[in-house]
C-alpha cells in the first residue's frame, strides 16, 4: 500500500486513471444502451446504471486478482483446431471471452440498428422488448467483465516491477486504486451520457455503429490472441491507434452531416413559408377583382 504514495506510485496511478477512461468509453456506451430497456419510470434506469457500475467494479477487482495470480494459467491454449489451410487457432480463456464478448456486442448493435430501422415511430423505441432491472444489471456486469480483460491486462503492462530477484511483480493495490476512482467517475458521467443521447436521437445510431466497432475491435483482437488463421491467413488485431482514428472520423462526419441536414430543412422550411405567402397573395388579389366586378 505504502507503494501508492511513493512519487512513481502516484504517477503510475495518474497513466492508469487515463488509460482506464480511454478504454471505458466505449464501456460507458454500452452502459447507457443498456440500461433504456428498463424503462425511465421512477428512475429505474438511472439505478441500473449505478448498480451496474458499482457491481461492475467490485467483479473487476477480483477479477484482477484471479488474472495477476493466474497469469501464466489463463495464458495458456487449452483447446487447438489444426485444420491446416482451413481454419487453424489455439484458444485460451482470454481470446475466447474476447471474441464471444465481441461477437454479442456486433449482434447487439445490429439488432438496435434494425430495431430503429423497421419501427414506425421513433419515439416509442424505447418501450420495444423491456427488460428487468436485475437483467440489464447482469448484462452490464457481463459486458464490464469483458471489457476489463483489455483494460486490466494494459495495466499490467503499466504497473508493475522488479524485485531483487529479477522477478516481476505487479503493483495490485495501484491497479485497484485506479479501478475504483474510473468507476466513480463512470458512475457520475453515465446519466449525463444517457440523457444526452436521448435528447439528440440523431446521435444514437453514431453510438450504435461505433458500438458496433468496438465488436470488432475485440473480435479481432481474440483472433490474435487465438493465433487464428482463416483459409491460411492470420487474423490481426487492429491497432488501437487505428479505431480511435475511426471513431473520430465517424464522429466528425455525423456532426458535419447533422448541421448540413439542419441547414437544408431550414432552407425547405422558408421556401415552404415564402411560397405559401406568395399563393396567399396571389389569392387575395384574385377576390379583390373578382369583388370589383
């Protein structure tokens, strides 16, 4: 514990803050998703999203505890497919959580895309295919889990050391530390992101799709870790560098096409008004002659 006060310590624990707040954006994401299906009734969403988190943090601790302690264990392949040409991988628990954790994700952004596509009015959305509170509380708990395997395995990558044998080891309690202040602050920010979303409806399809990138995202990267190769070529993870490029890309275009979208309706919208005023004198005009005579 004394490790988290040492000038490194703190240090350490402020890169980990950060990495953990990149890394649970899209986790935040997800969360807000989520939690709509329970309904906004007394607050029931809001509740959802604290239980959630909160649940979410206390499984991500033990969960680092379980992986720092069992490193070289869930490293390790247990099941092999050697189909040579075909299809060849070495799955270990890790790559399988990640590419079925990533596989629900893209089925789960897909199924909301074609939700909002086939409904007659966007407005009642929400209200499709309810759940329970004690559901959605279990999938974001779920969906936390397998977004940690990334998250805490780069902070393994962060915080750890030496000792005098040459032997690494890793600093838990800093690891824990930044774990709980990420999720405080997810805690705070998850109704801010949820209203959000439902006050700019035209955002959510852009969260959906990249929703849809993160299960890519980790699709890949359980490829790579299951050394998989489809019809003799390997699957490579895509670079982190690479889907925050993405993401910015789609943003900025979803924003730049809202306010270009905004624009044209104005312009609709006047012309509709100055060519109802021209009809409406044109018609006065007409009465006031048919009247002289």
């Amino acid at each position: 514990m004394a490790e988290l006060f040492s000038i490194s310590g703190l240090s350490t624990l402020l890169v980990l803050i950060l990495l953990q707040a990149v890394l649970g954006f899209d986790n935040l994401l997800y969360i807000s998703i989520e939690s709509k299906r329970v309904g906004e009734e007394g607050g029931k969403a809001s509740m959802v999203r604290r239980w959630g988190i909160g649940l979410a943090v206390a499984f991500r601790i033990v969960l680092l505890i379980i992986i720092v302690s069992l490193f070289s264990v869930l490293a390790a392949p247990f099941l092999t497919i050697p189909l040579t040409g075909i299809f060849e991988a070495e799955f270990n628990l890790q790559s399988l959580v990640t590419l079925f954790g990533g596989g629900f994700i893209i089925y789960t952004a897909i199924k909301e895309i074609s939700h909002l596509l086939a409904v007659d009015h966007i407005e009642h959305t929400e209200g499709n295919k309810k759940k329970s509170v004690v559901q959605a509380i279990t999938m974001i708990v779920s969906m936390n889990l397998v977004f940690s395997f990334d998250s805490i395995l780069s902070a393994m990558a962060i915080a750890n050391t030496r000792n005098e044998a040459g032997e690494i080891e890793y600093q838990v309690w800093i690891m824990a530390v930044a774990i709980i202040l990420s999720g405080i602050a997810m805690i705070l920010l998850a109704d801010h992101v949820a209203e959000f979303l439902k006050k700019n409806r035209m955002y959510e399809v852009l969260g959906l799709f990249i929703l849809f990138i993160v299960g890519a995202l980790l699709v890949s990267e359980g490829g790579h870790l299951a050394h998989m190769k489809v019809f003799g070529y390997e699957i490579h993870a895509i670079e982190k560098s690479t889907f925050y490029l993405v993401i910015f890309v789609l943003v900025v275009t979803d924003i730049i096409s809202t306010k270009y979208q905004k624009r044209l309706w104005a312009q609709r919208e006047a012309e509709i008004r100055s060519g109802g005023s021209e009809h409406a004198a044109a018609e006065a005009a007409e009465a006031a002659m048919r009247g002289k005579h």
